[in-house]
C-alpha cells in the first residue's frame, strides 16, 4: 500500500504555526522502543521537521544508537493523526544548528 508522505508533510507545513510540540518515538538497536514529547522548533519545505531534545534523555540515546525516528501530531480539530518515519540526525553546532537556534529563540519570545 503506497503511501503519500508529500501529503502527510503538507499537513505539518500548514499546520506548523499551531504545533508546539510533537511526539517522536525512537528505538535502541535491540528493539527497546521510547516515545517521548519535544518541542517543535520549525518545520521547513520539502521535508524537514526540527525539535529541541536534550543529550540526557532516552530518545537522544536512541537516536545516537539507530537515527530512525518516527513523528507524530494530533490535530484536534479535526480529530485526525498524521506520522512520518526516517533518518534523523543530531545538530549539535555548525551554520544550521545555529539558524534553528535562532528560530527557536523567536519561537519562544513569540
């Protein structure tokens, strides 16, 4: 059954004023899964979703581990789920950790 992911991401990029934070659920190598709340800190087209983690928690680990994630969000007024699956990776300096930094601090003062 195909799925349409540029459809599932259309939904987040409209919805992305609104979002605050996201659930991603991530896995250890040995299939011990986590899922776990995290700020959303922006959303970009064609496919890329940012969100604030911290290197002491599980999910950080997992994605360290096995950088497969999955990533979900309710909109509530229509009553409907929307998730997205794959390969993440960790910003921890460089040009674009700092403009997510940046965005995240608009982000907060908004």
């Amino acid at each position: 059954m195909p799925v349409n992911f540029e459809a599932i991401f259309a939904n987040f990029l409209e919805k992305k004023k609104d979002l605050k934070v996201i659930s991603v659920a991530s896995c250890t190598k040995k299939a011990e899964p986590n899922s776990a709340s995290k700020m959303l800190v922006d959303i970009l087209n064609p496919n890329l979703l940012y969100f604030l983690d911290y290197n002491t928690t599980q999910s950080y680990h997992n994605m360290n581990e096995n950088p497969l994630i999955s990533v979900s969000f309710m909109d509530d007024a229509h009553f409907t789920g929307y998730r997205l699956s794959g390969p993440c990776e960790i910003l921890q300096s460089g040009p674009e950790y700092d403009r997510i930094s940046e965005s995240w601090d608009k982000r907060v003062i908004a």
